[in-house]
C-alpha cells in the first residue's frame, strides 16, 4: 500500500510541519489531459499551510529582540495561522491571543482555545480601518499589552519567505523541475508570493494563476493595477481574498487571476471529498476549481499544474459539509451527473438509446419524446426492409395487402420529418 515513513522519531513536533505529499488528483479532473498536482498542506500537524509561517514569524521576533521570554504574541487570524504560532509558540512558553472575524467556523474558535490561546471574536461587516476590524484590534492590543508583538502576517516579510524557503522548493523537487503553472489564491498573499518568486527564479516560463471569492477586491485591483475601486462584498470562504491589497502580497508575482463563487468553491470542496477522499476546507475547492479550469485550457499532457490544499474538512463540518446550513445559504446544488458520468457507471449495461431532456422539461415529457423518436426510427427500418422484401415476391393479393400495410405506415411516420 505505501513505502515505509517516519521510520525515525522525531524531537518535536514541529520538524513534522512541511513536505507534505503531492497527490495526483484522478477522478475531479476526468477528460483532462493535463496532470494535476495537489500539495495536501492539511497534512502538517496543525493541520494547515499556515503552521509553515508560525515558526519563522516568532524566531524573527526573537532575533530582532522583539520577543522576550513571557512574552504575547498577538495576531489577528482567520484561524489557522492562530493555530500555526500557537504550535510554535509552546516551546519559548509564549502566551497567544487572537483576534478572529465572526464570519469564521466555530470549530477554529474552538481549535485556538484548545491550543491554549485567548480568542477574541470581532465582527466581520466592518471596514478594514474600523477599531472593531479583527487586524485593527490585534494591533491595539499588542500595542497595550506589555511584553508583546504582533505577529503582523498581512504586513510581515517572513510570511513570504517561509514560502519561498520550503513551500517552492519542496514543489520544484518534488516534480523534479517539471511544474509549469502554480494555482493558489491570496489571503495574507505570503504563499503564492513566496511560492511564485521561488519558482519563477527556477524557470521564468512558470505561470502563477489566482482565484479569488467573488466579493474579495484583489483580482479587480490586479485587472487594473491598483486603478480600480472596488467595492467588497461579503462571501463565504474562509481564509482567502482580501477588501484590500496586503503588503506581503505581490501582485506582480501573478500572470492570471480569476473570480470564483462561494458556490462553485463549496461544489468542488466537497467532490475532492467524495471523489478524491481529499478532506479539504472551501479555499482548496476554490483553487482546485481554478486548477482544473487551466488544466482544461492549456490541454497539453506534457504540463504540470500544482494546486496546494490549504486545511481540512474538519474545520467546516459545522458550515460547507452541514447540507442545512449549505441549504439556507442557497449554496447547495444537486450534484452535477454528466452523459460520461452515467455511461461510465451503467457499463455493459449501458442503454443503446439515450433520451435527452431540455431545461425544465418534465421526465415524463422527455421520455414521451423519446419513446416517439424510438418508434418513428424503427418504423423507418422496416419500411426499409419491407421493401427489400417485397421487391422479388409474386404480384398476387397478398402481395398487394402488405404493399397497402407498408404505404400506410409510410404515411403514419411521414409527418416526423427525417
Ligand atoms: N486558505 C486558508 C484556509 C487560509 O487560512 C489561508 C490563510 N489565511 C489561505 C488559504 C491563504 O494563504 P496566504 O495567507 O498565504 O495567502
């Protein structure tokens, strides 16, 4: 089933967090050609991407002087970088207080405070500059506390690097230098920044494609370089898009952007689920949804696309995999069955007639539809070999009555037209 792991004890927990596997994904991505990579992030101990930037963010405090022991560290997190500094934070004895918008899953409330962390929940609908905006309270309370950083994702140059230290490398060799398009999308922006610096620096020719939740402002402002004004409007996905540019984003690093619903990230979250037995949280739908999109477009078996897969399902049983809660947000969809998915499955058992039915057409109508078309096309058969059979016979009475039977089905089927 699989080639031996961890075949030596690690010290601490922490030397687990990166290389994580790239897994092919098989089934979402059936008639594509290209291959597609997912680099399944939900694999590191804290469960996200995010426990990449928990370390370095704290040793750079350290260095700098900023951190002293019995020191806070004070950020304002949509979850998981929380999760990520307070792994990090255990071994200096720091204490870790979060601000975190209400928009985000109670299980990431509850996943802070069982790491030991103070959560302090702020609401979402507030202006970026608002005092009760979750980065503006994370500040004001670093600022008060005595003996404190914040640890500043959005703001912090080590966000970046620690993408550009592991996260690109561990692609570039674990496709062995053959990734040509990296698909993510732009929270704090620190991955695809330092994710798509690394890489481009590896080979110039490599496209770095975002997705972005239709309401989040970054790929409006990527469109017309910083021209535009958007307006942000609240979505549902948790972790990813922005109602302004943060400056750990490099919008210069990104060749392609696209908008996504929360409907088509939540669609494609929960088929990694069932169809890949991915457990991935509504950003990996997201990107997947985008990394199939380009898959699709460039069409060529020779590519590599990479897609990581931010953090798992776990964190949004309450929210994208609660079928009530997906229903009263109108963002459940009966899911999607192609004419290839149903003839896959019905396998030798496959019908030789296919009956199509048009948009709000009824079941019963379309099959009337096709039961017509059915009998008009067999009708034609036999009138087809009637006549071969006819031609050589005797022209007696017999002969006469079925030439009658044969003009009067010709004369039935003749109004459906060819
Ligand atoms: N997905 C999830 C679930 C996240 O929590 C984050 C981080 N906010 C991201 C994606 C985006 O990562 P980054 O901050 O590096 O842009």
């Amino acid at each position: 089933m699989s080639e031996p792991r961890n075949l030596k004890p690690y010290g601490d927990v922490i030397e687990l967090i990166g290389w994580t596997p790239l897994i092919r994904l098989n089934h979402v991505t059936r008639g594509i050609r290209t291959p597609v990579y997912a680099k399944a992030e939900f694999f590191n101990p804290g469960g996200s991407i995010k426990d990449r930037i928990g370390g370095p963010i704290i040793e750079q405090a350290e260095r700098e002087g900023r951190l002293k022991p019995g020191g806070t560290i004070v950020e304002g997190t949509s979850g998981n970088t929380g999760i990520g500094l307070a792994i990090a934070a255990r071994n200096g004895g720091y204490k870790c207080i979060f601000t975190m918008p209400d928009k985000m899953s109670q299980e990431k409330v509850r996943l802070l405070k069982a790491f030991g962390a103070e959560v302090i929940v702020t609401p979402t609908a507030v202006p970026p500059d608002h005092p009760d905006n979750y980065v503006m309270m994370a500040k004001r309370i670093a600022h008060e506390t005595p003996n404190a950083i914040l640890a500043n994702q959005f703001y912090n140059d080590a966000n970046s690097q620690a993408h550009y230290d592991t996260t690109g490398p561990e692609i570039w060799e674990q496709t062995e230098g053959k990734v040509t398009h990296f698909v993510y999308a732009a929270g704090t922006g620190g991955t695809i920044t330092g994710v798509g610096r690394y890489l481009k620096e590896k080979n110039p020719k490599i496209q770095v494609i975002a997705g972005d939740p239709v309401g989040s402002v970054l790929a409006e402002l990527w469109r017309t370089k910083g021209e535009g004004k958007p307006e942000g409007t609240p979505y549902k996905v948790e972790g990813i898009g922005q109602d302004k540019i943060p400056g750990t984003l490099d919008m210069g690093v990104i060749d392609d952007f696209m908008t996504v619903s929360d409907k088509e990230s939540f669609a494609m979250a929960r088929r990694l689920t069932r169809e890949e037995g991915l457990f991935v949280g509504g950003s990996s739908g997201l990107v997947v949804h985008v990394a199939l999109h380009v898959a699709r477009r460039i069409d060529d078996p020779n590519a590599c696309v990479v897609v990581p897969l931010p953090d798992p399902g776990e964190r949004y049983l309450s929210k994208l995999y609660n079928d009530e809660w997906m229903r009263e947000n109108q963002l459940l969809e009966p899911d999607r069955v192609t004419l290839g998915d149903l003839l896959q499955h019905k396998g030798d058992a496959a019908p030789s007639t296919l009956v199509s039915a048009a948009p709000g057409q009824l079941v019963r109508q379309a099959l009337e539809a096709g039961a017509v078309r059915n009998a008009v096309a067999t009708g034609r058969k036999l009138l087809r070999e009637a006549g071969s059979y006819l031609e050589p016979l005797p022209q007696n009475k017999y002969h006469s009555a079925l030439v009658q039977l044969v003009e009067s089905l010709d004369t039935m089927i003749a109004p459906f037209g060819e």
